[in-house]
C-alpha cells in the first residue's frame, strides 16, 4: 500500500511535460503489473523463504543428528550443482521478464492510443493499420513472456533431477554402510523418508529465487520513475534550509544595524531642530503679512 502510495505521490507532483515524455500505457504498466509483482514477493517471497529455511533446517539436524551425517553429506553433494543452475536460471529469468514488462508496457501504450483515437482512426480508414500495428505488439509481448516461461519451465525439472540423484546416492551409500554394519535397514528407510522431505524445501528455494529475480526486475522498473526526478527535490530542500540558516545568522546583525541607524538619525534630526530654533525661530505667517 505504501509503495503504490508513493508512486501516485511521484506522479501527482510532476510538472505537465512529463506526461509529454512519458507514455500513458507505460505508466499504467508500472502502476499494476510492476506493483502487483512486489507486493507479491514482499508476502508470497518470505513465506517460502521462511518455509523453506525452517523445514530445510529441521529436516538437515535430524538426518545428522538422529542416523548419520556421513550420509547426509553424501546425499546432498548434488545440491551445490543444482544451487548454480538455479543461479543461472535465476539470471537469465531477470533478464528475460525486464524485456517481457517493457513489452507489456507497449502493449498498454498502444491500446490506449487507439481508444483514445478511435475516431480519428475511424475518420481517416486506419483500421486495418492500427489492427496490424496492435497484432504486431501483440505478438512480440507474446514471444517474450514465452521466453520468460522457458526459463521459468526449468527450475522444477532441475529440483527433481538433483533429488533424484540425492535418492540414489542415499541409497547407494547407505547399503555399503548396511554392508560394514554401521547402519541398520531401518535407518537407511529413515533416511530416505527424510530426504523425500527435502523435495519441498527444495522447490520452495526455487520458487522463492522466481519471485525475487521477477521482484527486483519489477521493482527496478518502478524505480527508475521514483528516482528519476528527486534530485531537484533534495536541491530545492538544500537551499530552503541554507537560506533559513543564513536568515537565522544574519537576522540579528540587521536588526541591531536598524536600530542604530534609526536611533542615530533620530538624534540628528533633533539636534538640527535645536539648533535651528536657536538661530532663526520661526515667525508666524500673520505677522510677516502685517506691516
């Protein structure tokens, strides 16, 4: 709520040329999809984090604690593999959903430019030129998202393939350890029951990295607009506070230089008087008249 606050605050105290700068259909963009996917992530992201870091973490002490940490380190070499693809993913999925907004974006851009002009489209026969025009948008936002849901396609696959191998190496190793007789079959079915449980901390940690690297792409593209023009804010808000400090300094020092120049103009002024007085006292102007 703060943070679509905020961005009607950074629009209502823009100047009207940047409306001339800036396209409607981008704007609406920003203010819904790029919103709507941080605020997504700043509730659905923490839970997942949150779940993936208690239920990993829970799972993690009993297995070592409870059977055998020589075999929970066996079984995990391939998380640090599949922690890097997702890594990968995760940037690629950056990338890709920056292009996939900015498409969006035209795609608001134009359809409010027809609405807006539908009757001069109408007037002038364009319909077919903007059809064609709008197909066109269309179908470029389409191949992007796309490209963000072949990316977005891979994390799941990649989770399971590395539990897969997890199970494999779990298995494998817990029977040579049945073998040497410092495991029993129990423990080795406990083991492997506990590791099932891993395969939802797992899928949590890649779906919590798809909804931070869509956030930040997101909230990248917001930022750029509540940035972008706060610099002459902070100037303006500098000198307002420079010019109070300099009346606060200044203020006495002319105050006092007033007082002086009055008191001593006040002083001359009456000492001319007593002096001409002294010299040439006035005559009232019926006595001149008389002879």
């Amino acid at each position: 709520m703060e943070l679509r606050d905020d961005f009607y605050c950074q629009l209502s105290r823009q100047h009207p040329a940047f409306y001339l700068r800036h396209r409607t259909g981008d704007l609406i963009a920003r203010a819904t999809n790029d919103v709507d996917r941080v605020v997504f992530a700043a509730g659905e992201g923490v839970l997942t984090l949150v779940d993936f870091m208690v239920m990993g973490c829970a799972v993690l002490v009993v297995m070592s604690t409870q059977i055998s940490w020589q075999l929970k380190l066996l079984a995990l070499l391939p998380m640090p593999i599949m922690a890097l693809v997702i890594k990968h993913y995760g940037t690629q999925l950056h990338q890709r959903f920056k292009g996939a907004q900015a498409a969006f974006s035209s795609l608001n851009d134009q359809a409010q430019e027809s609405l807006t002009s539908i009757r001069m489209i109408k007037a002038f026969g364009l319909e077919d030129y903007q059809s064609s025009r709008f197909a066109a948008v269309a179908e470029d936002a389409g191949q992007k998202n796309m490209h963000v849901a072949r990316v977005d396609a891979g994390f799941d696959p990649t989770i399971y393939i590395a539990v897969g191998f997890s199970h494999l190496l779990a298995v494998g190793g817990g029977s040579w350890m049945i073998i040497q007789g410092t495991l029993t079959l129990g423990q080795l079915t406990s083991f492997v029951m506990y590791l099932g449980l891993m395969i939802w901390p797992m899928l949590a940690l890649a779906w919590m990295f798809n909804i931070v690297e869509r956030e930040s792409a997101a909230y990248g593209h917001i930022r750029q607009l509540l940035m972008k023009y706060r610099w002459w804010q902070t100037a303006m808000h500098f000198c307002l506070r420079a010019a109070v400090a300099l009346m606060l300094i200044f203020a006495p020092l002319l105050i006092r230089n007033n007082r002086a120049r009055y008191s001593t103009g006040w002083r001359s002024r009456s000492h001319r008087a007593t002096c001409w007085d002294c010299v040439a006292p006035p005559v009232p102007v019926k006595a001149r008249c008389w002879p």
